[in-house]
C-alpha cells in the first residue's frame, strides 16, 4: 500500500514544521509596548504626554544633579564653582552634615554613641518584627531602652540599671505574694498594706477635697461660668469630703479580703513597693555602684539633642509607648460601665478633634501650670507625653477596630471556658485583635514619624528646625533651599517607605484566611 | 406538681461589693470617679497656684482689647485698629478658605490619581505610583516649605515684568501674574445690574439639577436615554454670559497692572496661601488616590462583567456600575482625609499664613501672654468645626450607603 503511495505522491513530509515564531509586531518587547503603551488613541495620547512630562523633568533635574558641587564652604562659593551652570549645592549636606543629623549641641566626641543606639535599636526591634527569629532575643528588646537612655543621654550606667533591677524587684515581690507565701501570712500582709492604704487614701481624698474648696473659693462668683464652675467645684468637694471616711474604708477591706487569691494585694503590694523604692532607694544605691565602679558617659541634656536623631527619638519612644495606652484606651471604649466608658470617648475624640500644633502648644506654654511648681520636667519631656497621647488616641481607634472585627463568638467562647475578663482579653481577644489591627497601627506609626517635625514650629531643632534655623539664617549658607529640603525628604521617605513596606509583608504572613 | 422555691435571697455582704459581677461594675465606677475629682483637685490646685505665683488669672477680657498686627490676607475687613476677637475670627475664616479649597483640590487630584493608577498604560500607572509613595512617604511640613521657598524663590520679583526688555511675562492675555510678592489675579467689579447676572447664573444651576432629574426620570419611567453632559455644560454658561451681555456688561474685571515697584489692582493671593494649598492638595491627594484604588478594587470583577455582558460600554460600566459601589467604600476613609487637611491647614504658621493657629495661637497669644485661654479656644475651635465636618459627612455617608431591606 505504501509503497504505491510511493510511487503517486512525490513527496511526503515525514516531520512537523516547527512553529515559525510570531510577527515581530506580536512578540517581545515590540508586543509589550504596542499592550502596555500604545494600545488605543487615548492611551497613546497619555503615554506622548507622560513622556514629555518626564522628559522635561529629566532634562531640568539631570544636569542639577550632574554638576552637583560637593567641595565648598558657602553658597557663594558653590555659586562660583559653577560659574552660571545649572548645579546644585550639595557641598551644604557635607559641611552641615553632622547637625542635621545630630544638631548642633550635642558633643561631637558623643556621635559614636547615638550611632551604636541606633545600630542596637536595629537589633532590638527585629525581633518584635519578625516573628522567625528566636524568641530569646526579646530579652535583649526588654533590655534596650535602658542601654539606649544610658547611650543617648550619658551619665552613669548604674542609673538605668538600678532602675531596670527595680523593676524586677517589683515583679519579683508581685509574683511573690501572688502565689509563693502561705495563705495565714498573706493574710497579715493583707492587713497591713489594706490598712496603710485605706488610710493613706483616705488622707489622700482629705487633701483634695481642701484643695477643691480652694479652687473653688479662688475660681469665685463673678459672671455665669465662674459660678458654674464654683458651683461643681463645691460639689466634688462635699463628694471628696464625704467619701474620704468610707473610701479608705472599703479599699483597705477590698486589699485585705483580697489575701485568698491574691490578686488585688499583690498588686497594691507591688505598687506600694515600687513607689517606697523608686522614691527613697534609687539614687542611693545608683550613686552607691557608680562610686564603687564608675561606668560614666558624658551627660548630654535633652534640649541638647537635635537634627533627625530628635525625629527617631521621638518616633521611637512615642510610638512604644502610645501602643500598650492605646490598647488600655481601646478596651475602656469597649466596657459596658459609662463612666469608663464615657472617659475614653471624650479623651479619644477630642485628641482626634484638634491638630497636634494645638497640643505641642500645651505641651509647650500651658502644661507647665498644670503640674506642681517645684517639678521641672523639660520641654523634650513634655512633647512626648502630648505626642504619646496623640498617637494613643488613634492606635486605640485602630485597636478599637480590631476587637469589632472579631467574631462574637469568640468573646462568648471565652465565657463559656470560663475565663474571667482578664484572661479572656489577655488570651483570646488581644491577640486576635492586635493582629487584625497590626498594620493600621503601622500607619499610625508611619504618620506620628513624620508628624515629628512638627516640633520645629515649637522651636526644637529637629531636622526641619535645624534647617529652618540655624543652616538656612547662616552667613554661608542662606538660601540653600532644594539641596537642604531634598535631604530631609529622602530621610523620611527611607524610613517611611521601609515601614509601610515591612506592614504589607506583615499583611501578606498573617493573612491566614483563605482566598 | 413541683414548686419552684424562690432563691435563697443573699443578705448582701460588703465583700459583694468587689466579689459580685452585680455590683463590682458600680465599684469600679465609683474608684474611678473618685480618682477623676483627685486628679482635677491636683491638676485645679497646681493651676490655681501657679497663676497665683506668676500674678495671672484666666480671663477672655483680651478678645475685646486692641490687636495692633496686621493680617496680611484677609477675607473680612480688618486692620491693626481691631480686636483680638475680630483677628481670632479673621483667622478662622482664613482657616476655613485654605480647608476648602484644599479638600476640593486633593479630591480631583485624589480621584485622577487613584483611577489613572489602575489604567492600563503602564507609564501613566508607574508615574501615578510613584507620585503617592513620594508624597505619602515625606512629612506634609517639608512638602509645604518646598513649595513655599518655589513660590518665594523660582518665581519673578515683580520688576521683572518691567521694561522692553522683561524678563517675566503675564499669563493668560496679561491678566495673570505670577511673582514673588504672591500671584495677582483679575478681580470682578459688580456694577450695577450685576446681581440679576449672579442670579441668572444660580438659577441656571438650580436648572442643571432639575433637568438632571428630569433625565434621570424620562430613564426609569420610559427607559430613554436623555443626554446630560453637554446640556449640562451649556446650561452652565450660556445663561449668565447672555445675561451678561444683554445688560451691557454689569461685572467688569478688574486687572492687576504693574506701577511703581509692585502690581497693584486685581486680587493678590499670598505665596503662603498658595504654598500651604498645594502642599495639603498634592499631600493629601496621595492618600485619597490610595483609598480610591482601594475602593475601586473592592468592586468584585463579576460586576464590570456582568455590566459588560448587558452590553454597557467601558465608560458606562464605570459610571453607572463600578463608581456608584465604590464610592460607599471611598467615602468613610475620604472623611478622615478632610479632617486631615483641616488640621494641617494649622501648618499654616510654618509659611507665615494668618490662619487661626497663627491669629490666636500665634501673635495674639505672645502679644498678651494669655496661653491658657488662647490655646483652649483654639483647641475648642478646632474641635467644633471638626465635629461639623465629620456630622455633615456622616449624613452623606448614610445618604450613600447600601441601604438594607
């Protein structure tokens, strides 16, 4: 049979052809672009026009980088270098680079040790950051602010450290009476630290209630609010008054009836301790290791510090510490009593209401009225705590959002096992919530960071400020203004980006739900 | 027949008090009402004493006394003769101008953004992208002094635009002019007559929403298809400029001109205003393109498919389908965003504009040394129109949303 197709058929193919390739018009980058640029009127039309905006840009801003001079001593040199070329000044980043990122009064022969701050603050926050690395080295993340204050502000090692010693002493005596010590002896502690409290409340509320009279009677009657507020003063001092009695009463019933759990009497007992040693052991025993084996760095005051390590610092320590208020400020928001409740709702809402200038006023010109005349907290001091509360009251909206998204069943699930609120919140609802809400709490962080400049209107040399101030009114280098504010920009945007890029990493590692 | 017998009724112990979920709430409240007076007696008696000692006391009678400062933009008239109150309310409005125009301006930016970043040329969509990470990624108080040293520095001092030979040149047929004193704009002049154009022109809008209803209402009821767009557009403009020129030209402009060493007639806006609006659109404009991509891509695809398969055109779908969905997940977070601006408008004391932060909070609160009561107004300022915004947001918000049956 073949063999007479054979002899018919002149020629038989006997393999595939192999696919010729594609037109050049379908294939590779030509394909691309005809798809992604080219591919009707209209985008043609977007493409020509970003083209030319791009090209525009390019050729304005190239040549400014290209001759950038990085050798001068002021403006007018840089100017003279140039010889009327398009060019920049970046010679100002050289010679003021020290102040913009330290500002100009801490000791230079201390860089070194911001520098090592910053280089651990690395170290201690990774492993809160990723959850892959070993989870002993959150001993070391516990143990950092203590290294990082000694670092930063100098003086003697010991003072941290007999604080962080302190600390653990308090715990240790919590865990203590909590669980460790019989119940018969517990129960004449109990006594005794109910009795010592009762009275020292009671003592407490006496004091206020004559304090209140005094606002009071200096408040007066004079026009409509003065009486009003006359009036409430009045009120809450009658309150104080008659409530000191029966107040110390019940608090020292509640620590003493308290022994058999041991819950509330460890606490008190705990607080009590902490305050008799943070107020009569610190400086003792501090000065005490420090005489017998001085460790000292040079102390730098805090209105000493400056440049973008103040924007990091305040960052740093605003964002720590507004996270474990706003998780309090969350919860208060959640509880079913109305006047906790009621608290939080006004505290968050009026810090949302008004811009943090307003409050970096307070913390600038009012809160010193606010506190007792001989207590000298310095203005860096005072702008953490606005800023801590500012950032508090928008983590515990974020937190706040977390703990509505949870199921219902999860709260009643932890009834039913039993839990009491404590528990429940410390076990099932935080973590769950805080996950939820983790990269809204980074937003929060990223905002707070760069509203840290603000403080540059309050007169803090931050890294605006010092430019603002003593970069751009210096005899050298009075308006430099791309070069400087082009810096400052790219500082942020490093740190910024790489935040907001690690909370969608986040998003995508914790995202257990299935798509 | 088994009988219930009542619970054993508790005498009620004190214990009760902290061991029974009844009454422990009560408790607790009262501890920390308890603890609320204390801190006010603290906090009261630390201010009482402090103001005793610095020879103070806290009183508003200075919004009545002379300012003595000049506000160089005013909306209102107002001179250094004037109150600290008139100069508060001066601020406040100025406050409210650089909000709005700034809310109105970062919402077109926001939206082409936010769609532009989703099309399908790939230029358009990096550029768009890297337009929001830079401007959401620096602090809004250097993007509001770059501007301002642009506004201050690249821009003409008014005498380059003398001479034959000028160096600088006015816009738009002469009636623009950009230089370092601010840009100077045409302002109107209302002759006599001119109310009845202004009329025309909103009665011509008040035309615009009835015809759009009317459309919209010849499209239910007989499902036809009315064009809205260029009716709408002309109903605009073509009633005020015929009754402009039919009553001969009631509203002239009045145009800046050059004399002696600076422009003067037409409008001048300050650099400030336009470096802290600019700064808040550009800045703000990022983040709503974010939550306009977000709220696009919420959209499930099955709904531009299923518009698609009704045979509804690309433009439609995205009118008619895909906008009207996303717009309940945009506005919630758009809300924030205008709040945001309203509270950054405070920047505005960086750049030297006379907003409420720089009137009260500024020169009046140096001048007088009243910190207390100026930064509690201004606090209370700020809180007030903040709470109006989000009331007057949040009715349109539950106007838009999803209304379930």
């Amino acid at each position: 049979m073949s063999d007479t197709h054979a002899q018919t058929v002149a020629f038989v193919r006997e393999t595939q052809i192999p696919p010729s390739p594609p037109p050049v018009t379908e294939a590779g980058a030509v394909k691309w672009v005809r798809e992604n640029l080219f591919s009707g009127v209209f985008n043609t039309v977007l493409t020509l026009v970003a083209i030319y905006f791009v090209a525009r840009f390019a050729v304005f801003v190239f040549p400014w980088f290209y001759n950038g001079v990085w050798e001068a001593s002021s403006r007018k040199e840089c100017l003279d270098i140039l010889d009327g070329a398009t060019g920049a000044c970046f010679a100002v980043l050289v010679d003021r680079w020290d102040h913009l990122v330290f500002g100009f009064k801490y000791p230079p022969d201390g860089y070194w040790r911001i520098l090592v701050a910053f280089i651990l603050l690395v170290v201690a926050a990774a492993p809160a950051l990723f959850a892959s690395l070993p989870r002993k080295l959150l001993f070391f993340t516990a143990f950092y602010p203590f290294l990082a204050f000694w670092l930063i502000w100098g003086g003697s090692l010991w003072f941290p450290l007999t604080i962080l010693g302190l600390i653990i002493a308090t715990v240790l005596v919590f865990r203590l009476i909590s669980a460790q010590i019989p119940v018969n002896f517990r129960q004449i502690v109990s006594a005794v630290i109910g009795g010592i409290c009762g009275i020292g409340l009671a003592y407490l509320l006496f004091i206020g209630a004559k304090e209140l009279v005094f606002i009071a009677n200096s408040v007066g009657t004079e026009g409509a609010i003065a009486t009003i507020a006359y009036g409430v003063f009045w009120v809450m001092a009658v309150f104080a008054f008659v409530f000191c009695v029966p107040m110390g009463i019940f608090v020292g019933y509640a620590i003493y009836n308290s022994f058999e759990d041991g819950g509330l009497v460890s606490i008190v007992a705990s607080l009590l301790f902490a305050y008799v040693a943070f107020s009569f052991l610190l400086a003792p025993i501090w000065m005490a290791l420090n005489s017998v084996v001085p460790i000292e760095l040079e102390a730098v005051a805090s209105r000493d510090m400056g440049g973008f390590m103040l924007n990091m610092l305040l960052g740093t320590i605003c964002v720590s510490l507004s996270v474990p208020l706003g998780i309090l400020l969350a919860l208060g928001r959640q509880s079913p009593m109305p006047l906790i409740k009621g608290v939080c709702v006004v505290f968050i809402e009026f810090i949302r209401g008004v811009p943090l200038i307003t409050l970096l006023f307070v913390a600038n010109v009012m809160l010193a009225y606010f506190l007792p005349p001989e207590s000298n907290f310095d203005l860096i001091l005072r702008v953490i705590i606005m800023i801590t509360l500012f950032s508090a009251a928008y983590i515990a909206e974020v937190i706040r959002g977390g703990l509505a998204a949870l199921p219902k069943g999860q709260y009643e699930a932890a009834d039913s096992l039993g839990l009491n609120y404590n528990q429940a919140t410390r076990l099932i609802i935080l973590p769950q919530a805080l996950k939820i809400s983790i990269p809204g709490i980074v937003n929060v962080a990223v905002g707070l960071f760069k509203d840290t400049t603000l403080v540059s209107i309050i007169s803090m040399f931050d890294l605006v400020g010092m430019i603002r101030g003593p970069i751009q009114n210096s005899t050298e280098w009075t308006s430099v203004y791309w070069e400087v504010y082009g810096f400052g920009a790219l500082l942020f945007f490093v740190v910024c980006y790489s935040i907001s890029q690690y909370s969608q990493w986040l998003e995508r590692q914790l995202n257990t739900s299935h798509h | 027949m088994t009988t219930i017998a009542d619970p054993h009724k508790e005498s009620f112990r004190l214990s009760m008090l902290l061991n029974d979920t009844r009454y422990r709430s009560l408790t607790f409240q009262f501890i920390a009402l308890v603890a609320i007076i204390a801190t006010m007696a603290f906090i009261g008696g630390n201010l009482v004493r402090n103001l005793a000692e610095a020879g103070l006391n806290i009183s508003y009678d200075f919004l009545g006394a002379q300012a003595g400062y000049d506000i160089n933009q005013r909306p209102i008239s107002y001179d250094s003769q004037d109150t600290h109150g008139r100069a508060a309310m001066v601020g406040l409005l100025n406050t409210l101008i650089v909000a709005v125009l700034g809310c109105v301006t970062a919402t077109i930016i926001g939206v082409v953004a936010g769609v532009l970043r989703l099309s399908p040329n790939w230029l358009v969509r990096k550029i768009m992208a890297f337009y929001v990470e830079i401007f959401r990624n620096v602090p809004v108080l250097i993007w509001i002094l770059i501007i301002f040293s642009i506004m201050i520095n690249a821009t003409p001092a008014p005498r380059a635009f003398r001479g034959d030979n000028a160096t600088a040149s006015m816009w738009l047929f002469d009636s623009i002019a950009v230089t370092n004193r601010g840009v100077y704009l045409p302002a109107p002049i209302w002759g006599p007559g001119s109310l009845l154009v202004v009329g025309v022109f909103l009665a011509s809008i008040v035309g615009i929403f009835m015809y759009r209803r009317y459309a919209r209402k010849q499209l239910f009821d007989h499902g036809k298809m009315v064009p809205t767009f260029w009716p709408s557009v002309a109903l605009f403009f073509i009633p005020a400029i015929l009754a402009q020129i039919v009553l001969g030209s009631p509203i002239t402009l009045d145009y800046p001109a050059l004399k002696g060493f600076n422009f003067q007639g037409g409008a001048q806006i300050r650099g400030s205003l336009i470096a802290l609006w600019f700064a808040l659109a550009i800045y703000t404009g990022a983040f709503i393109a974010e939550n306009v991509r977000a709220g696009i891509l919420a959209i499930s695809k099955g709904q531009s498919e299923a518009a698609g398969a009704l045979g509804l055109r690309p433009g439609r779908i995205m009118n008619l389908v895909i906008l009207p969905q996303a717009l309940r997940v945009i506005i919630p977070p758009l809300i924030s965003q205008y709040l945001n601006i309203t509270k950054n408008s405070s920047l505005a004391i960086a750049v030297g504009y006379m907003d409420l932060t720089g009137t009260l909070g500024g020169i009046t609160l140096l001048q007088t040394g009243r910190a207390i009561e100026s930064v509690l107004l201004l606090m209370l300022f700020y809180l007030i129109i903040s709470l109006a915004i989000s009331f007057f947001m949040n009715i349109y918000n539950n106007s838009m949303k999803l209304k379930e049956r």
